[in-house]
C-alpha cells in the first residue's frame, strides 16, 4: 500500500519561501507520474503541480508558475516543492499523490502565508 509523509510546511511571511517534501513508500516510486496538490478548508483539493517520471517535464497550475518549481529524487523516493514569492492566497494544506494513479492520500502539511 503506498504511503505519503508530507513535511515542510510552516508559518511564514509574504514574499517568503517554503520547500516541502513527501517521502515515498510501498510503490516503486520512479514509475509513476507525482503531483502536488492543496486544499483550503471547504473547497476542492487542486493539483497545483505535477512531474513525469524522469523529472524531465513538469507542469504547473497558472496561479504558481514562476513562483513554485517542483522536483523528484528516484533514489530517495521524494519529491520536492519549492516554493518562492508566496501569498496569502497560497495558504493552505498541501498533499503529494500520484496523479494518474491515486492512492490514499497522507496527512498532508499546513502552509500559512501570514504578516
């Protein structure tokens, strides 16, 4: 059964950044298309970032591009959000998942964007 650990999140100010991670496990990790994903409380969870399985090609969401890259490490079974220029309307809880293949998904981990 694939797991995710989300971690990196935190409290930080306006024009701040953050870099996240999500750790891998019970797949084969290098095989599978990753995603990001975020949630504000009462609405949809949204993709806001996805990466192929070599980390070649990546895609993002209009409201991050530019300001958000994301990567992957096969070896370690991670990937990574960075983060940059955030706003408070990057505020929310954020997931990794697989998005072509979704499995149950993690805890996720809280980003606040705040003054």
């Amino acid at each position: 059964q694939v797991q995710f650990v989300e971690s990196g999140g935190g409290l930080v100010q306006p024009g701040g950044s953050l870099r996240l991670s999500c750790a891998t496990s019970g797949s084969i990790f290098s095989l599978y298309v990753m995603g990001w994903y975020r949630q504000i409380p009462g609405k949809q969870r949204d993709l806001v970032a996805r990466i192929n399985t070599s980390g070649r090609t990546t895609e993002y969401a209009d409201d991050v591009k530019g300001r958000f890259t994301i990567s992957r490490d096969n070896a370690k079974s991670t990937v990574y959000l960075q983060m940059n220029n955030l706003t408070p309307e990057d505020t929310a809880v954020y997931y990794c998942n697989q998005p072509y293949n979704l499995a149950t998904w993690g805890q996720g981990t809280q980003v606040t964007v705040s003054s």
